[in-house]
C-alpha cells in the first residue's frame, strides 16, 4: 500500500545544515501512524529532539531509537506548530 494515496505522509522537510534527518525519518513513523491511528494527519517537531533530548547529539546526528524513547520518556512531541524547526541547537522550550 502506498500511504502517500491515504494522505498519512507529511511533505518534504528541509534540514539546511543541521544533522537532523534522524529526527525527521523518526517522525514521519510517527506522524504516519498517528494519521493512521485518528484520521488527523499532524506535523510533529523534529526541533523539540534536537534542543530537548540529552541523549541526542543535537545537530550532529542520532538515532532514530533513540527519538522514540525520548518520546516515550516525555510522554509525546508536540507540533511542528508550536515548536518550529530553526536547523540550530537551541534552548529547550518545554
């Protein structure tokens, strides 16, 4: 099945300079199944794993594992709406 035809896949991101596309590919999981899951299709914030999580290496790449367990230890990611990506490490905005 292509979940592109079902609308459970968020467009293209750019990262610009920042390692991040360990935040992105866990989040499209994530977004992907939360469409599947409630019919809503959200854009989550790759910008909260990279100020926010300790485990991470911030711009410098990650593990995708290592995205969901930060979910799972914060209780969720909130949206790319409110928490928008800069392609920086920033301070945390929890």
């Amino acid at each position: 099945m292509d979940w592109r035809d079902k609308g459970a896949v968020t467009t293209v991101k750019r990262k610009s300079r920042c390692g991040s596309c360990w935040a992105f590919a866990a989040l499209a999981a994530v977004e992907g199944d939360f469409k599947i899951s409630t019919d809503r299709l959200v854009y989550l914030s790759a910008q909260q794993f990279i100020d926010c999580d300790s485990i991470s290496h911030e711009c410098c790449g990650c593990s995708r594992i290592n995205a969901y367990k930060y979910i799972i230890r914060n209780s969720g990611v909130t949206s790319e709406n409110n928490y928008p990506y800069t392609g920086t490490h920033g301070c945390c905005q929890e």
